[in-house]
C-alpha cells in the first residue's frame, strides 16, 4: 500500500533486529531498507524480501524513507551518525546518554533545521517512557522526591561501552537495584540516596587472547557517564559460559514519585516495566514514535525533539475520534 508509513533501519544489530520485528507487528508502516556498515551481502534479515545497502549509499534514498530509525549505540556511533543523517531523513534514535542528551539535542538541531527535518531523540524506554513519568510525577506532586530505580536487567548500553574497551571480546553488563532502597521509598520515606546506594553495576566479560584482566577492569570501572559512579563488579569468564547464561537481554525498572499533598496526605505515582527483551521492547518504542515524527513532519515540525515535546495521541494509529472512545 502506498501510504503506508515508509520506514528504514541504520544499523542491524540486537536493536536494529528488534525493529524490523516491532514494524511487522505495525500494518500502517512498511520497512523499505536496512543500512550497514558491514557488507550488505552478509547481513541476513527476518524478512529476506527487504533489502540491505551499504550505509555509505544511505544519502542516496532520501527520497524513499520517510524516517529512518538509527540503531547504533549511544557510545560512539549515534553522536556521529545522527548529525550527519539529520541532513537527509526525518530520524528517530535512542540515545540514552543522560548526562549528555542536551550536547546531543544541539548537535541534531542545526542540521535538521537547516535540511527541513525532524530529529526525535532518546526514544526508548529510559531516556523516553521513563523520563515521561518523572515529568508527570513531579509536576502532579509538586512536594516530594522522584527515584528511578533500574533492573534486575541488561543495560544494552553499558554492554556496548563495555564491548568498546580494549581487550574485551564479548560483554553485558547488569543494572541490580537495592530492593531496601526501593522499599524505603514505598513507604513514603523520601530518603537521600546516593548513585551507589540505589544500584550495583554488574559485568561479564570474555577477553580477547592476551589482554590483561586489570587493565580491562580498570578501564571499565572508571568510565565516566557508565561506571565511575557505581559500585561495579566485573566477572571473567570464557566464551562457552557467555553464551550459555548471557545470551538473553531482560531488563525493567521503576519510576517512583513519593510527595504530599493539602495536610500532608502522602501520595505514590509508581510505573514499572519487566522486559523479557529489553532491544525489543525499546524497538518498539522507537516504532511508536517513528510514527508520531511522520505525523508530526507532515505538520511542518522541524529541528530536535524528545519524547517531552511529542503530543501521546500521535504515537497511536488510531484516529484522535477512536483514541478518545477507547481510552478516555
């Protein structure tokens, strides 16, 4: 059908698969393309009738992609790439450095602008339905505290800053939350948690042959945006017992705003996800809201936006009349 939404993928990894798998699953949008940076020839999708093209031809199909959803990681690849595919495509990305995001909106800003595109960033589930909920938490409870807590879970990308240091072959990394510190916040306690009392980073490594275990470990636990802040536990292990018990990516959390209200009536706003894949679901958060940008670019919106500055009903593929019968 011709007016389906035309979608392609940057980048086909864990995220990129689960986006092709989110948009089978959404009749209104149509996947057109894959792009890579490996040789299209060897990138094997669910769908063998989609195509793969070299990423360096990516300009060239402007004309034929209404968004382009980028799957690379937050580390190294979307800092690069969205910049630079702002120029060219209405995009949706995941990037989920926080202490970062405003370095990345102003970066995806000119040059959507200048090119007349929309770039939407941090989609997913935090930065994205997580950052949602805090919004409405601390703007309903004007008086009180937000915690996020994150886990038992695979950070996809903890584990791809940790695939990045030298000497790692293959990597995850796991969020763990203090039960105790979430229970004290349930019961309306409002204490003042510090970065290490709220979670423990958890990572599994295989080394490359001849690296050395400390450097690695070393140059994990003091990574800045990733680890430096937590107390971090990394664990050796070999390449059969990583693929036996790490192969799976869960992953979930909670979003807790405890405040007061007229006398001091206490009162909890909490949201929670338990994610049996967490690129998937991610994936299809990124899907949801490639179909908000293609509405909202058919608007003449253009430059940078998150998910704070996204109307929810847009998000959806029923019409505003059939939203308001539904769920209202």
């Amino acid at each position: 059908m011709s007016n389906k939404i035309k979608v392609a993928i940057a980048g086909y990894g864990n995220l990129g698969r689960g986006v092709e798998s989110a948009l089978a699953q959404n009749p209104d949008m149509q996947l057109v393309g894959v792009f890579s940076r490996r040789d299209p020839v060897t990138v094997e999708l669910l769908n063998k009738d989609v195509p793969v093209y070299a990423m360096a031809d990516i300009e060239q199909f402007q004309d034929q992609v209404d968004v382009m959803i980028l799957c690379g990681g937050s580390r190294s690849d979307l800092p690069e790439q969205g910049p630079y595919l702002a120029q060219f495509f209405n995009t949706v990305d995941s990037f989920d450095t926080h202490a970062k995001v405003n370095e990345h909106f102003a970066a995806l800003d000119a040059p959507a602008k200048k090119a007349g595109k929309l770039a939407l960033l941090s989609v997913g589930w935090d930065p994205g339905l997580f950052s949602l909920n805090r919004m409405f938490g601390e703007t309903i409870l004007s008086e009180g505290e937000t915690y996020t807590f994150w886990g038992k879970g695979l950070s996809q990308g903890h584990s791809d800053a940790v695939r990045r240091v030298e000497g790692v072959k293959s990597g995850v990394q796991y969020t763990l939350p203090s039960e105790a510190a979430i229970e004290r916040v349930r019961a309306g306690e409002q204490p003042e948690l510090t970065t290490r009392e709220k979670h423990i980073r958890q990572c599994f490594i295989v080394l490359d042959e001849g690296a050395d275990a400390e450097t690695v470990r070393t140059s994990i636990v003091t990574m800045p945006d990733y680890f430096a802040d937590y107390d971090t536990e990394v664990n050796f292990i070999d390449q059969a017992t990583f693929e036996k018990d790490h192969s799976s990516m869960p992953h979930g959390g909670f979003v807790i705003r405890s405040g007061v209200t007229g006398s001091g009536n206490k009162q909890t706003i909490e949201y929670s996800l338990a994610l049996g894949s967490n690129p998937e679901f991610t994936a299809s958060v990124l899907v949801a809201y490639a179909r908000a940008v293609h509405k909202l670019a058919g608007l003449g919106e253009v430059g940078a936006k998150t998910v704070l500055d996204v109307p929810p009903g847009l998000l959806s593929p029923k019409d505003p009349a059939q939203l308001r019968l539904d769920l209202l």
